[in-house]
C-alpha cells in the first residue's frame, strides 16, 4: 500500500487537508492521526470491513476492542444504550479530553469494534485536528494507538512512519503528542465504577467527581489466566522494546551502587541523573514531575530500541496520582520483572 505523509500546522489553514482525511475515512480507509494522548489509527467506526483494516495493520488480536472518538456528546450517546448520571459528570469534567468511558454498547456498533463484548468505550479527543477530521467526516472513528501491536505507542508522526508506513493510507504529521500516555479508561458497565487503565486524569480525580471507583489489580500487577479479565489490553505484554528491562525501586544512591558494576547495561533515569553514572543512560524526565515522565517515556522506549540496549534498568517511578499510569506502562514494558533495594 501506498501510504501518503501529510502535515498539518493549523486546521483552518490546512482545511483541504482535513477534507483529504474525512475522504480517506468515508472511503473505508484508515488514517494515523495525532490525538493529545498519542497517535491513533482511524477508521469509520461503523463501518466493519475498515475497522477489520485496523486489527490487519497494527497486527491486533481480534479479541482486543477498540475505542470509538466522537466530537460531541449527542454523538456518543448514539453509540451507547445508556448514558447514566456518573458518565454525564465524568463528561462535564473531562471531556474533550484523555478520559475513555465504558458503557453498555448501542447495535450500531459492529461486532469487531467491541470485539464481541456487550460494551464500547468511548471518548472525545481534545486535539484540533482529530476533532476537525471527525466533524468533517460526520462519523465517529474507531481508533486504537498507531503502533504495531506490542510496541510502545507513537507520540511522533515518526513513531507512526516507523510502524506503519505502506500499512496505512494516510498519516498526519500534527507535531508531538501532548499528554504522550494513552488515555485513562474507566468502565461504568460494573458496580462500582472501574479504572481499567491510569493515564494522566487520576484515580484521585475520578473519586473526586464520581466517588467510590474501584482499582482493577490488572493496573498493578500481571493477569493470571483464572483471572476475569475487565480489559482485553492489560493481559497482552505491551509497550516493550526490544531490549530486557528491570525495574528497579529504592532511591537514587542505592541504584547507581547496584547498576555501575553492570558493564554494558544500560540505564533509563529520571533527567539529571545521567551526568553521575559512567554507563549509558536514557533519560524519561525529571524525577518530580510524573506529566513530563508521561509524555516522553515512549519515545525514551523506542530510543532504547535505536541504540541497541540489550540489558536496561530503569529507575521506578512513583505509584500514585499521574505516576500510576507511568508505573503501569513500565511494568509491562519490563514484563512486570522489578526488583527492591535496600537503601
Ligand atoms: O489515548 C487513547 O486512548 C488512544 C488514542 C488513539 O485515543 N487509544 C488507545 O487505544 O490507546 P488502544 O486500542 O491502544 O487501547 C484501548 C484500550 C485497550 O486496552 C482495550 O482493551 C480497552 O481500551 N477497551 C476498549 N474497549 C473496551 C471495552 N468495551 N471493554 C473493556 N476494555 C476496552
Ligand atoms: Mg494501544
């Protein structure tokens, strides 16, 4: 396939180009755009044939549902049975914005985007140019992030080229990715509500709009095959590159005397940490400020990949408010391997 690379710096200017993308997407073809959590791969989401070009692309188990965007709340609730009390809150607060809502599904939605499940998750992206997209196509798109399944997901149209150039018909180039972490999904299908994957809108603020919401172990820790699985995505190993990572907790002198000795490693630490190490480090942003961490820790994977690190310890991040979606995605990229120091 002949993949076409546009930029987009501003969508009133480069209003044909829209028009070129809601044409690709009523055409059943499918798109890498830039949404403010990272990039997505679009397509109709009603329309099953393109939505299928998607699991095809991203090499996807079909058991994996997919998130449908939408540009308005009269949108969503033509995808869902009911939109109950809880998600109109959750709605007011957050949304266009990185917060995806579980709901019971509506029969528009065909049976790959759900992936057979009696649900849909929904979300309104913030980003100009999805919304745009969206509005001019007048259809809600299906959009997982535009990775190779396995892979961590794109905050660059470069991320995307690498993946999925000759996969896709179009990619938008609309610069790097804001919030950089895939959004926060919260199931309000199960009593009590459910966070099934952090992002930078935290549990904190959930409870805070919505009260009681529970923590699905899957957030923390691996799933076991006994387990009822709330999430499809948890259980698939995620986000990784090719090299082996550990996670290492303790603080920063207790991990410099453990990782020093280790010739040929290489170490993933917080900004400023690299200057007091001899071997070499890849850095994922300052230790206090998790939002930073969050928006770059997947190009600092994908950099692990370009120098060739066979051997990575990476320091661990904090486990609360916009950590936990941080400590989520570096658990699976190190396939939940962490260790302990004493100080
Ligand atoms: O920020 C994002 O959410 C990005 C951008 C493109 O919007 N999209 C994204 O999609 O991360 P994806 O497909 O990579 O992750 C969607 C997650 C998966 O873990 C999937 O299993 C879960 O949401 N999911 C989707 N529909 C679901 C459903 N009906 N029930 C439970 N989990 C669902
Ligand atoms: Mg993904």
């Amino acid at each position: 396939m002949n993949t076409q690379i546009i930029k987009i710096y501003d969508v009133l200017r480069d209003r044909k180009k829209i028009e070129l993308a809601a044409a690709v997407i009523k055409d059943g073809g499918i798109v890498a755009l830039p949404t403010e959590t990272v990039y997505g791969i679009a397509a109709n989401a009603l329309d099953e044939n393109a939505v299928m070009k998607i699991f095809k692309a991203k090499g996807r188990p079909a058991d994996n549902p997919l998130i449908v965007h939408v540009a308005s709340l009269e949108q969503a609730y033509g995808l869902v049975s009911d939109f109950p009390d809880d998600a109109k809150l959750l709605a007011q607060k957050f949304w266009p914005g990185p917060l995806t809502i579980i709901l019971p599904k509506s029969e528009i939605i065909p049976k790959a985007v759900s992936a057979g499940l009696p649900t849909v998750a929904v979300r309104i992206p913030s980003h100009p140019i999805t919304s745009a997209v969206i509005r001019e196509s007048g259809l809600p798109l299906a959009a997982p992030s535009a990775n190779i399944s396995g892979r961590p997901s794109p905050t660059s149209a470069q991320h995307c080229i690498e993946d999925l150039n000759g996969k896709v018909d179009l990619i938008i180039d609309g610069g790097d990715c804001e919030v950089g972490l895939e959004s926060t999904v919260i199931s309000l299908a199960t009593t009590p509500p459910r966070l099934l994957r952090p992002g930078i809108i935290t549990l904190e603020q959930l409870r805070d709009t919505i009260g009681s919401v529970a923590c699905d172990p899957a957030v923390t820790s691996e799933t076991s095959p006994t387990w009822k699985v709330h999430s499809p995505g948890m259980k698939y190993r995620h986000y990784a590159p090719n090299a082996k990572i550990t996670l290492v907790h303790g603080d920063f002198a207790s991990f410099a005397r453990f990782v020093e000795p280790k010739r040929g490693s290489v170490a993933l630490v917080f900004d400023g940490e690299e200057k007091k190490l001899h071997i070499t480090c890849i850095t994922y942003g300052s230790e206090k400020n998790p939002a930073e961490q969050a928006k770059r820790l997947f190009a600092s994977l994908r950099q692990l990949d370009e120098i060739g690190a066979q051997n990575v310890y990476a320091r661990a991040p904090g486990k609360s408010g916009a950590s936990l979606a941080v400590y989520n995605r570096l658990i699976r990229a190190c396939a939940f391997q962490e260790i302990y120091l004493q100080r």
